[in-house]
C-alpha cells in the first residue's frame, strides 16, 4: 500500500488518519519490545517507540496549529 502525497494543504481528518497510521507502528514496535526485552537490541527498540509517540504527538501539533483543539480530557493540568 503506497500512499500519495501531494503539495497541497493537509486537511484535519487527513492529519488524524497519519497520527492513526503512526499508532499502528506504534503497536507494532511494542510487540517487538516485548519480543526482545532487554536482549542486544533491547535499547534500540525502546528509542524507536519513543521517538514514534514523539512523532505522534508532533503530529497532534499541527492539527493544533489547524485549530483542532486539544481534548479537555486528556490535558494534564496541576491543580
């Protein structure tokens, strides 16, 4: 499956489909953290799935940026 990118402007529903794209591999490299453990590799795997919710939140930024607020929620708020 390829996906198309195009030039023009992304929509939100477009942004919410690429954040759910990056939770699938998301999922997937924590089957494959949970296959590895701490065995040589170990760390790698564990970078991977960090920088991959790094990515998804990134991406969470830009609907921001679109005006799609952020869920009440799911903010964390000191009180």
């Amino acid at each position: 499956m390829e996906d198309q990118v195009t030039n023009t402007m992304p929509n939100n529903e477009e942004i919410h489909e690429f954040r759910k794209q990056i939770d699938a591999v998301i999922q997937r490299a924590q089957l494959l953290q949970s296959a590895i453990g701490r065995n040589n590799g170990g760390r790698e795997i564990s970078l991977v799935v960090t920088k991959l919710q790094e990515g998804k939140m990134w991406a969470g930024k830009i609907l921001e940026a679109f005006g799609s607020p952020f869920p009440k929620e799911l903010a964390d708020k000191a009180e």
